[in-house]
DNA sequence: AAACCAGTTAATCTACGGTTAAGCTTTGGA
DNA sequence: TCCAAAGCTTAACCGTAGATTAACTGGTTT
C-alpha cells in the first residue's frame, strides 16, 4: 500500500511517516502542496493524507486540480478545526473522509483502513431495490432507464434511507443524520425529496404522515 | 440520570463531562476501559458512553466483558468509523446507538435521549397473533396476504390492543392512552376500529358490549 | 460581470387522515 | 319479542403535514 503524505509541518510529518511504515504503509512525503500535486499526478497512490490547511496551497484547491487532472485516488483530510458548515460542502470537494487534529493514530489507522476497504470493493459496494441500483463505492445510481445524476445532497439523502431501508425515516432524522444540519429548519428535506422522486419515480421512496419516509 | 462516560482523552472527557452535567445529568468519569468496566460493574447507571478505541481495552473487549457480567446498561458508543460494516458489528455487539467523531453537543443529547426513551418504554419486539404479525419497531403489520398499511392512528390503536391483549380494553382508554386525546367526545374510537377490521379481517378486534375491544 | 449550479427559503397548493355526524344494526335485559 | 342503549357503518368535513413551484443566495465557472 502506497500512500503520500502532504504536510507542511515537518515535525508531525517525519513522525507520521514513520508510524505509518511502522504498520507496514509505503509513504511518500510531500512538505507543500505543489510537490504534493506533483507527486500525486506522476506517480499511483492507493491514498493520499492530505492536510486541508497547507500555506502554499490549500485543500480546497489541491482537491479540485487533482480532481481536474481525472485522478480518482481517494483522500483523507487533516482539518485542525471542524469549521466546514456541513458534510456537504465538504465532501462535495471529493475527500473520502476526514479526520480533526489532534487526532489518535489509531484512529487514523482506522480511517485509512476504512477508506481502503471500500475502495477495495470489500465492503458491500451495490445495493440492488426494485427499480434502482446504487453503487454505495462510486456514489452512482442507475434506474431502468440508465443512469440518473443526483446532486451531493440527493445522493447523501438517498443513501442513508437506502441504508435504513425498512424503516420510517423523519425528517429530522434525515437533515441531521444524512446532512448533518443541526440547525433543523426549514422544509430542505421536502424538496430534495421530491427532486429525488422526479429523478428516480415516484414509488421508490414513501411517506407516512407524521412519520416520515421509507424505502422499500 | 447517571451516566458513565469512559473516554482516554481527558480534554474531551472533562469537557464533554462539563458539557453533559449541565444539561443536568449525573457524569462519572473513567479515563480507561479498566477502570470503567469496574466502575460498570460496581455501580448503577442509566447509560454507558464509551469510546470504542481506547489504547487500553477497546470497545468490543469492554462490551462483551460488560455483557458477560450480564449487565444490560444501554450503551452508546463514541467511534472513528463510519462504515456500514462496523454499524452491523456494533449492534450485534451490544451497542444501542453510535456516534462518530467528530460530532456537534447536539446530536450527542438526541442520542442519548433516543436511548433513554427507548429504554424507558416497553420492550419491543415483534408480536405474533393468529393471523396477523406486527413488528412493532418499524411500526409495520403483516397478514397472510402481505404487509398492510395502516394510518398513525389506526396503528396507535392495534399496538395498545396488542400490548394489552387478552383483556378488555375501553373506548375510553384507548382514546386517552393510545391517542392520547383527553377530550373525549364522539365516536373516533370506533371509526377506527372499523377500519382495522377491514384491514385485518374481522376477527383479530372483538367486541363486548358495555367492556370494550379486545385482541387475543 | 454574467451565467451557472446547488442548497435553502418562501409561498402556495393538495390530499391524507382524524374527526364528526347521521342513520343503521346488534345486543341483551325485562 | 320488544326496545333502548351500545356499537357499526358510511360519507362528508376540514386542518394541517407534506408536495410543489419558484425565487433567493453564496459560491464557482466562463
């Protein structure tokens, strides 16, 4: 497993770096963001670390580049604060996951593990219903008709009451959970729900008054 | 409310324990797994917070010890890991609910109290009459000839006969305690029960006159 | 700076479902 | 076997949760 750490801080970086390939990574290390972009670009990574506040070059930009030049590795990011309004803005940006300093190693490790799992196809990639297939790894769904494209709110929306199937789902729930909005508010919910239901047909997803929504 | 909070990581452990006590709980801490375990054990609380990689003994070893023990304190656990895969091994393991860090204060209370309330209330399962079968945490009912579907109330209503079967249960009663209208005037009740007869066949509700309905 | 995109807000519309009402049927005591 | 009271059935009513549509806003692209 070959990952590249970009980070500016030589100290934590000399120091990760070992850690890693005390547990057996291959680390390339990149102390700003255009090496990091360099390196990332010309050579294959099965991961990149990528801290989100670089001086030189920050994530946001790092991530749309790398993204630009059709690179699909997938990307952990090191934030020193959870500053990032709601996981929306963040993962839209592409990171796979993201991790707060100060951090645990563990809990670093876990997130790598996780991040390369699903990218390794181990953990259960497709989730098969009546009329739709959605493929939870690439984050694309498919209706009879071909593929459909959702927004990054549709698809977060669609996939946790995908992955709660079965049950009723409130609103509240879903804006909180599958948003990650806690300032509930507003009828958001309601309409990315029908804007899914145009997309995808009008019976996939239910709603019982008063209790929310379902699939299945 | 007595809640146990056992976290490694003293700046969160004391601020989370700040944070919960003012929202009027009781907070003992443990700062490893060891110490929290002895502490589960020795002592009566309502709710375990743990944090599930601690460098001492991790999540799991702490909840099958717990459980071993035959303690069935309800448990949420405070994780890294936001996988699908883990949520499975998470419940079977004993959890009640999980929390991914980093999370917002907010979300933290809802959970806890999703758990307490649940706890609070009856043991739910799934019930199996003659004729009908009724899982009572999705809230769905099925007879022989499929799921059916039931309105707010109408449900409301056949889980207090259910909860309650085998004696008589009055119209009265049933408008209070399972519709929770305290102004009892007109003939909901029965309206209601006409309809759950039409859609689970005549004879799961009898009647007798001057007692109430009731389910076998 | 204009056009665009995506999530949110706001305003209006619709219909679900609990309630009411009115007439009909059953029950069981005299 | 009568007949009131209790319960059943049906249809209509209507307030509100949810659906729909369009406009707004902040960010990004051209």
């Amino acid at each position: 497993m070959k990952l590249l750490l970009v980070e500016d801080d030589r100290e934590l970086a000399t120091a990760l770096k070992e850690l890693l390939e005390g547990e057996g990574f291959r680390v390339r290390l990149a102390l700003d963001g255009k090496r990091g972009l360099d390196l990332a670009l010309s050579e294959d990574f099965d991961l990149i670390l990528l801290d989100y506040f670089l001086p030189s070059m920050n994530g946001r930009e790092f991530l749309k580049r790398l993204r630009e030049e059709g690179s699909k590795v997938p990307v952990i990011a090191i934030t020193v604060v959870s500053d990032v309004k709601n996981k929306v803005d963040f993962f839209q940006m592409g990171v796979d996951d993201y991790i707060t300093k100060p951090f645990h190693f563990e809990e670093l490790l876990a997130r790598i593990g996780a991040v390369l799992r699903r990218y390794a196809g181990i953990e259960k990639a497709e989730v098969d219903l009546e009329t739709i297939r959605i493929d939870l790894n690439r984050k694309r769904v498919f209706t009879e008709k071909g593929e459909v494209s959702l927004t990054s709110a549709e698809y977060l929306l669609l996939e946790y009451l995908v992955l709660n199937r079965g049950r009723f789902v409130s609103r509240e729930e879903l804006l909180e959970r599958a948003l990650g909005n806690y300032e509930a508010e507003g009828n958001t919910v309601e309409v990315l729900i029908h804007r899914l239901r145009r997309k995808l047909g009008r019976d996939v997803i239910m709603t019982k008054k008063g209790l929310g929504y379902r699939v299945m």
